[in-house]
C-alpha cells in the first residue's frame, strides 16, 4: 500500500486529495494535512466582508467530507519535509504539528511514498509594518473568512457614520509593492460600492484604489487585450472605465510601505512618497511560502535545494536568471514535479514561478513594485487533478513519470470578479484569457489567442459567479456527481 500525503487543503490540495481516494479506492492511503477544521471557498469571503453572506455560507466542517472519502484527515500544519528519511531509516517524512484542541502542539512523524505541497501562501503581514489586523488593527482583511466577517463589522460603522451625516474615505487594494491577488480587493471595492448604494449613503463616501500594478487592468498577468468592433482594446482601458463608471479614484504604481492609524504611506513608481488618509482600508497583503524546512538524514539543512528563497517549492521550471524579455512560455514549470525529489510536487500558491507575468518595475529609488503572478482559482483546480493523476498512474504501476501536464502557459483560465451582488442589481466582470502565462511565439502580437480572450460586465455575470459559489461547494463536500462539475 502506498501513501499520498497531501499538505494543505486548499483549493489545489482539497482537489488533489478527493480526485486521488476516488482514482486510488481502499488499495492506496491518501492523507490531508491542514491546520484548518473548516473548508472555505475564498471566493466570496468579499461578500461576508459586505454583510451579503455569513461566514456559514462560505465554510463547511472538513472532518465528515474526509472520512466519506476515506482520506486520513490530519488537523496539524507541517513544519519541516525529510526527502531522503533517517539514516536508519530511508523511508521519506515529514513532520507535522497538531492544532486540534485534543492533539495541540504534539508532532508527528508522517511517512510518504508520494507527497503534494499544497500549502498555499502565508499571508506576510508583517512585510508591511502597521498592516497586520490581527496585530496593529488599522486595517481590515477578507484573506479568511473570520477577516472578512471583521471588515464587515468594520465597514457597518462607517456606514452608520455616513448615515448621520460624516463623510468617509475608503481605501481598497494592495498593501506591499510585490502583491498578488488584485482581484480580491477588485472585487471587495466595487462590493463596498454596490453596498453603499444599496443603503443609501454612497455620496458620503470616497472610494480610493490604492494597487502596485503599472496601471489598472494589469492584475497581475500583463493585462490582456480584449477585441471591441474589430479592435484590440487593453484591460486598462477596460477596467478605468469600470472605475469611472463607478466614481472611484486611483493610485497605482504603489508600495505602500507603512500603515498607521488612518494613514496609508507609500512609495510610486517615479519616486515620490504620499500618503493616504482613510477611514477604513482593506489592503491585501504579500503571499511567501508557509515556511517549510527541508533536511537531510543527517539532518542538515537543505532548504534551499528544494525551495526558492520565496520559500515556494521548486518544480519543473526554468528558474535560470534572465532577463524578463528573454523569458519564454516553455519555461513554466508542466509536470509540477519537483527536480531533485522525483515524488515531491507542489500545486496553487505553493510552487515557485519562474518568473513575473507582468514587466518587473522599479520605482527610481530601486523599489521593486511589481505584481507577482496569480496562481489561485481555477488554474489551482487544476493543477491538483492533473497532479493527483500522475500520481495516481505513478503508484498504481501504469507510468513511472508523471502522465499529465498542468502549465500556466498553455492553460486558459475564467475570472468572474463580483462587482456587486443582487439577483437583478448584481454585475460581474466575466473575463477569459488564453493562455494565462503570455506566449509571445504563438501568437506574436498579444501573446494570447484573441478568440478565446474577452471581457465584459454586466447582470448575467453576476448570476454566474452566485451559481459557481454553490456549485464549487457542492463539488468541495463531494456531493453526488461532485466529479461532473469541472475545475
């Protein structure tokens, strides 16, 4: 009997993990190692952060989906990773950390014959000072879902401020210069507005975007073009039209490198330092890895064999140092299989890019403030099938390589990104992009197949991403024809 461990149970791991019971049966052992006891669909933690769902609408309890899977459901977080086991014993481990109530703090040996790193990122706080909410409290968070329950507490008093009268200044995006994950507070931002709307206090608020991208529309991933009446239109033009439409102000090309108590300081692009005053702000922060050690059987460290120093897990990616122009679509990692330990991989969040999507900017005082690449969503789905299916082949004799490919590079991906929520008052921007990672030699003049490349806004969007919310739970608690429901 082999043992597939899977660390983290996210999106790419909670995937990963079911997909490999149901292709493995009671023959092999699969195991899910997460800190958490609940799942939560990130997605709409925006809208627990609007008071438009509960944290009960996002989350389910993990233990009961696991044990009808037949998946060894281990409440712990993993602290370090043995590829080549003890010297008197070679069988690979790693070790982990209960944080159940009835288990905290005592570790564990786990044993592996395959293992997934799908820890997601650790979201670094602390990169920025004066951002962490649990720590400093001047700002808000919709990271988890007990954050976004907060920001909603937070933002119902500045309404009932607006409501008498006070005029607020809401300041949404990204909170470091080196940020991922724009789209969240995108979303979080045009929800705030929809919101004040709906209880009739918009007038009293002054909405600012605050983001490290070059410009609107970049998201990480270089923007993208978009075909309008036989001409090619860039998201930011897209996108500053959204804002406008919508009377909200923006600041890009930002670092913010300093949170006090209503005030936001930071750094653009051509050098200046400003400041932004704020009532409330919401401003996602920088992703690193969890934080994993790495040892040999001697037990020297060998962290930086299998890690980049991000402390995401190194695959098989060209991770040569280049030039950002010299840089090629077939250098992204396809396997997702780790080079020197041929049965590590690493899914979502938790494996090293090769690369920014987006052009790699300094400020002139040698500030990198720059997006890092999105790897949430629909691209981890599906990163985790195809992985759990080349170990699935591995274990089961039928290939002694990995027999699926998941590259952001040749990989298409869908964003609806809530612009408000309502069943006839609701709006989404729909955008699909082809492929993710630019390729500039296939299609030279976008780096994307313009016929598979679009965006638009409006009510039907909205009716989408409220189906996929139920739908992406159904399939998550393994609910009957779960596998039907794609990534």
């Amino acid at each position: 009997m082999a043992r597939l461990v899977v660390l983290g149970g996210g999106v790419s791991g909670h995937t990963a993990a079911t997909f490999a019971a149901k292709w493995l049966g009671k023959s092999h052992e699969v195991v899910v190692v997460t800190p958490n006891s609940k799942w939560n669909w990130i997605p709409s933690n925006i809208w627990v952060g609007v008071g438009e769902m509960g944290k009960e609408d996002v989350t389910f309890d993990l233990a009961p989906v696991y044990k009808k899977a037949g998946i060894t459901y281990k409440q712990a977080k993993a602290l370090s990773i043995h590829p080549d086991g003890k010297t008197e014993n070679f069988k690979p481990y790693v070790t982990i950390e209960y944080t159940s109530e009835d288990k905290a703090s005592q570790t564990e040996e786990l044993t592996y014959d395959y293992l997934i790193n799908a820890t997601g990122p650790k979201l670094n706080f602390a990169a920025t000072p004066g951002l962490d909410p649990d720590v400093d409290g001047n700002t808000v968070s919709v990271c988890t879902a007990d954050h976004a329950v907060h920001a909603y507490h937070e933002l119902e008093k500045c309404i009932e401020k607006m409501s008498k009268g006070e005029n607020q200044t809401i300041l949404v995006g990204t909170g470091h210069g080196l940020c991922t994950c724009q789209g969240a507070a995108f979303e979080y931002i045009f929800n705030i507005e929809h919101i004040l709307k709906k209880r009739g206090v918009r007038e009293k608020a002054n909405l600012v975007w605050i983001s490290n991208e070059e410009t609107l529309g970049d998201f990480g991933m270089g923007g993208m073009h978009i075909n309008r009446g036989g001409y090619l239109t860039h998201s930011r033009v897209f996108t500053e039209s959204i804002y406008a439409e919508r009377g909200l102000t923006w600041i890009t090309g930002a670092h913010v490198n300093k949170i006090e108590k209503g005030l936001a300081h930071y750094e653009l692009l051509n050098g200046e330092y400003h400041s932004q005053e704020f009532d409330l702000a919401m401003l996602i922060p920088p992703f690193a890895g969890v934080g994993l050690k790495a040892y040999d059987k001697e037990g020297s460290d060998i962290t930086d064999t299998i890690f980049a120093p991000n402390g995401f897990l190194k695959v098989d990616a060209d991770y040569t140092p280049k030039a950002y122009e010299d840089w090629k679509a077939s250098d992204w990692p396809k396997t997702l299989q780790n080079p020197t330990y041929k049965n590590i991989f690493a899914v979502g969040i938790a494996f090293a890019p090769p690369h920014p999507i987006s052009k790699p900017q300094k400020s002139s005082n040698g500030t990198m403030i720059t997006p890092t690449p999105p790897r949430t969503g629909m691209p981890s789905g599906i990163m985790g099938k195809a992985v759990a299916h080349s170990i699935c082949d591995m274990i089961t004799g039928k290939s002694t390589t990995p027999t699926h490919t998941a590259s952001m590079s040749s990989m298409g991906a869908a964003c609806v990104a809530s612009t408000g929520k309502g069943l006839f008052t609701g709006t989404a921007a729909a955008m699909t992009v082809y492929p993710v990672v630019p390729d500039y030699e296939k299609y030279p003049e976008t780096g994307r197949d313009q016929d598979s490349t679009f965006g638009e806004v409006g009510t039907a969007g909205h009716w989408i991403k409220h189906t996929l919310h139920y739908m992406f739970i159904y399939k998550a608690q393994l609910k009957p024809g779960w596998t039907l429901i794609p990534e």
